[in-house]
C-alpha cells in the first residue's frame, strides 16, 4: 500500500490510500538439484525445473 498525507485547499488534512502491486521478478531462478543436509543427514531434496512461473 502507498499512503500519502496532503492538505485540502480549505485546510483539511487527508489521507490517499492505493493499493501498488508487488514486484515482479522475472528469471533467472536457479534450476537443478539441491539438497539440505542437517549434520551429516540430508533433511530435503528436491528438483527444480527449467522454468518456474
């Protein structure tokens, strides 16, 4: 949200609330297989795949 303060010119302050979309991160993601160890033992794996939208 973006709020902004103004004054009206009969000396009112208001407030102007807008919604702002969230950024949008286009790729590079990383892609291929990881895994997570804990210690010595592997807490998750997984794949990623080429392209993630």
């Amino acid at each position: 949200m973006a709020v902004k303060e103004f004054t009206e010119p009969c000396g009112r302050r208001r407030l102007d609330v807008r919604h702002v979309p969230e950024p949008y991160h286009p790729a590079p993601y990383a892609t291929g297989d990881y895994a997570l160890y804990l210690g010595e033992q592997i807490g998750a794996e997984w794949h990623v795949a080429e392209e993630i939208r």
